[in-house]
C-alpha cells in the first residue's frame, strides 16, 4: 500500500460533436455509479467538450455494499479492475477520448511528524521549470507547492496549477474535510505494520488508525499534477516510447492495461520526475561537511527560521566573494539542516 504509484485523478476529454453527449451522460452515469460515490465522479459537457473525471483510488467493487462506511484514497486498484472500467468507458466515449488530466501519488509512512519533512525539503533547490509557491503552507493543511513556471503579458513566473508538485501531510488533509479516524479492510505487510505505532493498527479487524489519543499516523503524500496535452505529453512519451505520439488516448491506457505494463511505466516516469527536479542530489555523505564561518551563520539562520531556504542566501555569498563556491557551500549548508529528511525521503521514494 504504502510506496505505491497511485493514479488519483484521471479525466478523458473527447469534443463534444464527436458524441451524443445526452446519451454518453446517462450511459456513464450508469457505469460509474455503479464504482463511485456521486462525489467521486463527474461526467458532463459544454459548448465544445464532454469530460468524465474520476478519482481511481476511490473505486468501490459495490456502491451499496459500503454505503455509510469510510473510504480513502490509499490503495490503488487493481490494473484488470481498472482495465474492466475503461473498456466501457471506450464504447461510450470511443477511440478519440483523451486524457486531459492526470494526478501521480505516493504515499509513505514518515519516522516524525510530515511537517518537518515539508519544512526540510521546502529549504532545498529545485531545478527549472519548478520553483517553490510563496503561498506555500499558508493552508490550514501543512503544504509545500511546487510550480512549473508559467509566462504571460500580465504575469512572469506566476503559478502555473497545470503542472505542479505538492507534498503534504494526508491525515491532515481527511481529517480537515471529514470525521474519518479510521478504516477498514486494509491490510499491511509486516515491514508496513513496523514503521506505525501499534495501537494504529489493528490486525483482527484489518483497521488502520488515522488518529488515536496522542498518537497520528505520519503519512506523506506527495502528488504530481498534469492538466491538458501540453503537459500530459511528456507522460504519453514514456508510456508509449515514441516522442511522435503527443496524446494520451483511452487505447493506449487499454492496451498497456491488457499488457500489465500501465502502473509499472507509471511508476517508472514518477520516480524520473522526482529525480530529475526535486531529489537531483546524490545521498553519499560528504568527504568535507565542516564549515566555515560563513556558512555557519547561514546554517544557524535556516534552523531558526522555518521559512528561510538556500536560495535566499544568493547575494551573501555574492557580497562577501564566495559566488565560486557557493554551489559546494549550499550542499553542505544543506547537509547540516535538512539531511535527515532527505535522505528518508529519498530512500522511501525509490529515487
């Protein structure tokens, strides 16, 4: 459960005079109610679209059979359930449908609480075309956004929410939208059971703890968004392993279902993300990690003050000379004040 790659949001797109829309409406709303509560679907149109949005995480065997029990996103299904899905959605929406959203997320069980993990990484640099949002934190949920750069007549390096990467702390994200505190049928593996206090799980009844007196399940969530081709292409790219095909069609995902390949080439381009724009730095200890007065003060200044990161210190080191160092310096500086939780995080990422 915990690690896996988890499609949170998905959306196909098709033009509206490509359907009936009246029909492929009441036709959909058959198939998913059957899977989703009402809450957890959508399938509508205007002038120009038909979109079906969905959260997979959320997919019932049985609407009935759960009514009034508590749900979360943790668990992923099943790809020949997702499979068993989609193939009706195709005779609906037919081979022109398109994804025009998708959320990638991976959960992990943290050794302390998630916000320190958040504060942590929110020290560090991120490489283009990411930077990290000034509202940042400023929700009643502990967060850090991550933004894609986005250029206009109006705006430059304004949010672009199309494409962005979010950690955040989960339990606090239910509990702020429910009374949930706990659910069903959900089984770990012994190595799962070990990273959470006892008392948060248990085994007869399969229930998992979110809370309980003092003690809190520490779940991280960290979620890459895409909206429209423009951003989902990058995606199509990988799965398909042809940098010719730009869209991702309802096919493609049917046939990397038909082949068990979806969720593993899924996982594959996540872990790259991440690699690639956020945990780009190696793990190795290294050889020289004492500083010098300069990088101490900076040191003692990130540790006081949540809020400060490496980048804010540009012009010190300009000022001072040290700009032909500050690249090893950031490194070190970085060692001392947010290791821990990277090299936690990137361990349990599978960077």
């Amino acid at each position: 459960m915990f690690g896996n790659i988890l499609i949170d949001k998905l959306r196909f797109s098709v033009k509206r005079d490509e359907i009936n829309p009246y029909e492929a409406q009441y036709k959909l709303n058959a198939i998913m109610s059957e899977h989703f509560r009402k809450d957890n679907y959508t399938a509508n149109f205007d002038k120009q679209y038909f979109r079906l949005t969905f959260t997979p995480t959320l997919y019932l065997d049985s609407v009935e059979a759960m009514e009034g029990l508590p749900i979360l996103n943790l668990e992923m299904i099943s790809e020949q359930k997702l499979l068993e899905l989609l193939k009706p959605v195709y005779s609906v929406l037919g081979g022109k449908a398109v994804g025009t959203w998708i959320d990638l997320n991976k959960g992990i069980i943290t050794e302390e609480p998630v916000f320190k993990y958040i504060k942590a990484l929110g020290k560090r640099q991120f490489r283009y075309p990411y930077k990290k949002n000034e509202s940042t934190s400023k929700t009643a949920v502990t967060s850090l956004i991550l933004s894609s750069v986005k250029r206009d007549d109006s705006e430059v390096d304004s949010r672009n929410t199309a494409q962005q990467i979010t950690l955040y702390d989960d339990v606090e994200e239910i509990t702020s939208k429910s009374d949930t505190r706990f659910i069903d049928d959900v089984y770990l593996s012994d190595e799962e059971i070990a990273q959470i206090p006892e008392c948060l799980y248990e085994r007869e009844l399969s229930r998992l703890w979110l809370k309980q007196g003092v003690n809190k399940l520490h779940l991280l969530r960290l979620e890459q968004r895409y909206k429209y081709t423009k951003y989902i292409k990058k995606i199509t790219h990988h799965l398909t392993g042809s940098n010719d095909v730009d869209e991702l069609t309802l096919p493609i995902l049917i046939e990397l279902l038909e082949n068990g390949e979806l969720y593993k080439k899924l996982e594959e381009f996540y872990t790259n993300e991440l690699r690639k724009y956020v945990f780009f730095d190696d793990i190795e200890q290294l050889k020289d990690i004492t500083l010098n007065k300069h990088e101490q003060m900076i040191v003692d200044e990130m540790l006081e003050n949540d809020d400060i990161d490496i980048d804010s210190f540009a012009h010190f080191f300009k000022e001072i000379g040290y700009t032909s160092q500050y690249k090893y310096s950031t490194k070190k500086i970085l060692y001392h004040t947010t290791e821990k939780c990277y090299r936690e995080m990137y361990n349990k990422f599978g960077i």
